[in-house]
C-alpha cells in the first residue's frame, strides 16, 4: 500500500498541495481528477521523489519514502523506485534508441539483468503489448499509441507494485484512449496498484475502481 499522509507543499508562497493524504491498495485503480494548475502533477512528483513536498509522511508498503518533509536517499531510495515506475505525460523514450532498447535499458543498466535475460524478459513484454513486431523501430516511427504502450512496457520492465500515470491519454484518439484503459485494466488484475492524474473523465469512467478531488490542493473523495 502506498499511503500519503497530510502532503503540503508551497512554490514561491502559494500553498500548491494542502494536507493531501490518501492510500493505494496493490491492485486497485485510483484517478485524482481536477482542473490545470490544481496541483496534480506536483503531487504525483512528490510520491515519486521527483518534487520534495515541504512536509508530510509518503510510505511505500512498509518503508519510508518521506518522513515530515524529509526524503530518504541513495540505496534505500533507489530500492523504493524498483517497486514505483512512472509513465510520464511527455512518455520520456529516449528518441535515439529502439523500442527493444527503451524498455531492457533500465532492466540491464539498474537491475543488473544479463543482457539475454533481459531482452528475453522484455520480448514477452512486448508481444503482450502487441508491439513484437516494433522491437527494431525507433520512437518517431510510432503512432501516439504505440509509443504510449512503449512507456508502459519500460514502467512493466522493471516489475513494481505501484505504476502513475501522469496524464495518460492526453494526446490519443478515442479509439486509443479505449486501448490504454483495457492495458491499466488488466495491470490491476495483474496486482499492480495504479494512480492516475487525469482531467478526462470518460477515461476515468471506465478505468477506476475509487476517485478523488484534487481543488484549491485539497482532496476530497468523490465516489
């Protein structure tokens, strides 16, 4: 369980997050929704270790992440991140790699992985993606689509517990957006617990099991 506990965070004076706290079970699919500039990138960031919030206490499972504002680091920050991955709304491939090498990157570099186990492990990966036929190609030869199942397969690759999802379906067509939902779909089933930050609310429609408010940096809980 990831478990968020009274987050308040401040960017030259004014209050961003204020005394946000919430859990996340394994397996459960959880959208905070709220309009632009309402703070939910920065929270996302700050469970990340990506923004460091100016107090609070963020638990992964049973290990510290934050303690009162304060960030673990090194070692038992880098062992933490191996149960959290981050899909990113830019997607972050790196453009001069293949979609092979974009997903074993972090698998062989970070896990430490031989390098046949890797590309083994990460070929399943994309032929459950329906990407298999994709390994050699590079990012600008993708569709939004593909290149968003890509980030996906790079945040499955490293096996966490826990995968956010900034923004997911910003820049898809329907047709895609109903792709991407059945993917977070079976990712729950799967175990994994999803925490998604989102203004489109058919996609958290179909995709949530539980929804929260994110307004004025507060949360309140809306179904």
């Amino acid at each position: 369980m990831i478990k968020v506990r009274n987050i308040n965070k401040s960017f030259k004076g004014i209050q961003v997050l204020e005394d946000v706290s919430f859990d996340l079970e394994q397996g459960e699919i959880l959208s905070i929704i709220g309009p632009s500039g309402a703070g939910k990138t920065t929270l996302l960031r700050t469970i990340n270790a990506l923004e460091k919030c100016d107090n609070g206490n963020i638990y992964i499972d049973d290990k510290c992440l934050c303690k009162d504002g304060e960030y673990i680091k090194g070692k038992e920050l880098r062992e933490i991140r191996r149960d959290l991955s981050f899909v990113f709304q830019s997607l972050n491939l790196f453009p001069h790699m293949t979609v092979m090498e974009n997903i074993s990157e972090a698998v062989i570099n970070v896990l430490e992985v031989n390098k046949a186990d890797a590309l083994k492990k990460c070929a399943e990966i994309l032929k459950n993606l329906g990407l298999e036929e994709k390994e050699n190609s590079y990012p600008y030869e993708l569709s939004g689509g593909q290149r968003q199942r890509v980030a996906i397969g790079r945040a499955l690759a490293m096996e966490p517990k826990y995968i956010c999802f900034d923004e997911p379906t910003s820049a898809l067509d329907p047709s895609l957006t109903c792709e991407v939902a059945n993917i977070i779909k079976g990712l729950a089933k799967d175990g994994i617990g999803i925490l998604i930050i989102t203004h489109d609310m058919e996609f958290v429609s179909k995709v949530s099991t539980r929804v929260l408010e994110l307004g004025s940096g507060k949360v309140k809980v809306t179904n």
